[in-house]
C-alpha cells in the first residue's frame, strides 16, 4: 500500500496514534509508567509520527474503519501478505473462512471476539495468531493484529515427536526382557541353555536402554548450556589423535584400517576438549561401524585461511542423497535394522550437531551410494 504524501495523512496518522495507544500496554497494571508522563511525547518525539511508529512494530498490522475497507498496513503486513490498497476489502484480501468469520463478527459489533489461527501458504508456510481490536472507543476503526506462531508450533511438534521417539525407543528392549522374563518364570523354568540364551538378550536390551538413557541425558545438558561459547584452547591433533588410539580395539574387531592424515604441528581451537571428544568418537565410530565394508576409514586435519576442516572418511556403502539433510535429526536412521545391530540410540549425530554449533562450528556431509561418505567439521578461524 503507498502511505506516502496525499489528503488524509493527517487523518491516517491521528487513527495510528490511537491505534498505537490501544496497543500499549494498560500502565494502569503496574506498568510503573506515568500516564501524564506517557502522554507527553517530550521533544525527543516530536518529529515522529504514528505511521513511523507503528512501522517498528515487528508483527504485522493491518487497520480497516467499519465498512471492512483497509485504511492503513505497515510494512511487516506487507511483506507478509503483500501490497494493501488504501480503500479495498479487507474480505478480499483474507479469503479463508475463519478470517471471514472474524472480520464478520467484528463489523457485526462483537468486540469480544476470540483470537483464531490462521495459516498462510505462500510464500512461505505460516501459522498467525490473528486478534482484532477497536481503535480507541469511537474512532470507528479496528486493528488487525498477526502474531507469528510458526517457530513455536514447530518447536512444539518436535517436542511431541521427540517424546513418541524416546517411548517408542524405550518400549521395545522393555517389551522384550519382560517377555523373556515371562517365559523364565513358566516354559523355561527348568531350561539352563535357555536362561542362559534369555539373559543374554536380556543383558543387551538393558544395554540399550541405558545408552539411550546416556544419550538422552547428554542432549539435555547440551541445549542446557547451548548458549555458551566454549573457550578453552583445544589441540586438535591431539584429541583427534586419542579418539583414534580409543577405537583402535573396535576397528580390529571391525577389520578397519583407520588411517591419519594430520599435519606435524598442534592444531588449536576454542572449544571444550570433553565436548569435541565425544564428537569425533560419534563420527569416528560410525564410519567404523556403517563404512566397515570399506575396510579402510582416514581421518585428516587439514589447515586454510577460514579455519580446521576434520574430515572422517569411509568407503563403504555411502548414504542416499535425500536422507543426508536428515540425518542429525533425533532418531533418525537411514538403515534402522543395521543402526540397531550395531548398538546405535538413533542420537549421536543429533548430539554432534548439538555440541559444534555451541562451539560455533558446522558439520557437512558429503556422499555417493557406493562410494563412501565423508563427514567434515568445518572450525571457522577466530577473529
């Protein structure tokens, strides 16, 4: 909508003010504000008017008077909606039927009108908040309000999936121990092969349940602490180098060669030395596990002017494109079977993900069915 220049500026900016007003917090709450102080713009303010005020108001806003007609909308409407034109149909511009409703019921004289949702689908997919206030008590205007809800309703879908994940994790090991537990206790009372083959599945489940209890409790301590900026100084070199003589046993287990390929020299980042260990023995482990059939997984270091690129790399049976964007989510697994036969919780690339990005730091995955797939952690150089 163009709100530049014209006859009514002045009339548009005095309904602002009186929309602004409505919008303010009531300092008759304990705001500690003085209202006789508060109605005095002082000299400071002078030279603003509404319209400017109200185009610092992040949500978006769009006022129309009692024929539906839209009168103003500042700049966060806009760019959400797209171009208002002074004196066309507010009905025109918000077509879905709640909206309808609610404009309806506000024109037809229901000032109390609830707030509803209200999904936008283009150009990008929003959830509002969407109330709608009378300007004042007899400007004859109303305020149309758009609170974005979409950050908190995503974070409140990963949350339910989070904890339908866990339970499920959770579930299955402990179904099967209480079935194994039912069958000690009747079929096999008497059966020594059997009790021992029982308690042996048994002693796995509870394995894997406490690994994912691990799991579970590391992430929580990392989105604890997730804005704070580990600063110690940290040799890369040598913790790499430590994580790859820790997994030397597993890799001879596995028949993996783990090669090295670091430079003569400490390598040093800010970071948390703990913290940088358990992601390199996440990623170092997996290449084991997951590229085994490679036979070979090399671990290189390599120096630029934008950082330390750590790079873990395997040759074995790759990753399918579309599953790379997803794979440090929770519990997801490109192969479920072959995740849960080598002892995996679903959880350690979602706790790598975590623990670089408090350190600043990216991971970037790279890999062809068939060929392998390399893992790099990317630390930008310090300013």
């Amino acid at each position: 909508m163009d709100n530049t220049g014209g006859r009514g500026d002045g009339r548009r900016q005095r309904w602002l003010g009186r929309l602004l007003a409505a919008l303010a917090p009531d300092t008759k709450r304990g705001s500690g504000v003085d209202r006789r102080a508060a109605s005095d713009p002082g000299p400071s303010l002078g030279h603003i008017s509404a319209i400017d005020l109200a185009e610092v108001v992040p949500d978006p806003i769009v006022v129309f008077d009692r024929s539906g007609s839209v009168v103003h909308a500042n700049q966060a409407a806009v760019a959400a909606f797209g171009v208002f034109r002074e004196g066309s149909s507010v009905h025109f511009k918000f077509r879905a039927p709640e909206m309808q409703a609610l404009i309806a019921a506000v024109l037809g004289g229901d000032a109390g009108t609830t707030p509803i949702d209200y999904a936008e689908r283009v150009p990008v997919d929003r959830l509002y908040r969407v109330a709608v206030r009378p300007v004042g008590p007899k400007s004859g205007l109303f305020a149309m309000t758009f609170r974005d809800q979409s950050e908190a309703r995503r974070i409140d879908r990963m949350r339910a999936d989070f904890i339908a994940n866990a339970s499920h994790e959770l579930r299955t090991p402990l179904a099967s121990i209480s079935g194994f537990i039912e069958t000690l206790r009747g079929p096999a009372r008497n059966d020594a092969k059997a009790r021992e083959r029982f308690l042996g599945i048994m002693e796995d489940q509870t394995g894997r349940m406490a690994r994912l209890i691990d799991d579970l409790l590391s992430l929580s301590r990392l989105e604890m602490k997730s804005h704070h900026r580990a600063s110690d100084q940290v040799n890369l070199v040598a913790v790499v180098g430590g994580v790859v003589d820790t997994l030397g046993h597993l890799s001879s287990e596995l028949g993996v060669a783990i090669e090295r390929d670091f430079p003569d020299h400490a390598v040093i980042v800010a970071g948390d030395r703990d913290e940088l260990i358990q992601v390199f023995v996440n990623l170092l482990e997996n290449a084991c596990k997951y590229g085994q059939s490679g036979k070979r997984v090399v671990v290189s270091i390599e120096e630029a002017a934008d950082g330390v690129d750590v790079t873990v790399r395997d040759f074995g049976p790759g990753i399918p494109k579309d599953d790379i964007p997803r794979i440090t989510e929770r519990f997801y697994r490109v192969d479920i079977e072959a995740s849960r036969a080598q002892k995996g919780t679903g959880l350690g690339l979602a706790i790598v993900k975590h623990i670089l990005t408090r350190h600043g730091a990216r991971l970037t995955v790279h890999s062809e069915l068939g060929e392998g797939a390399a893992f790099i952690v990317h630390f930008p150089a310090e300013r």
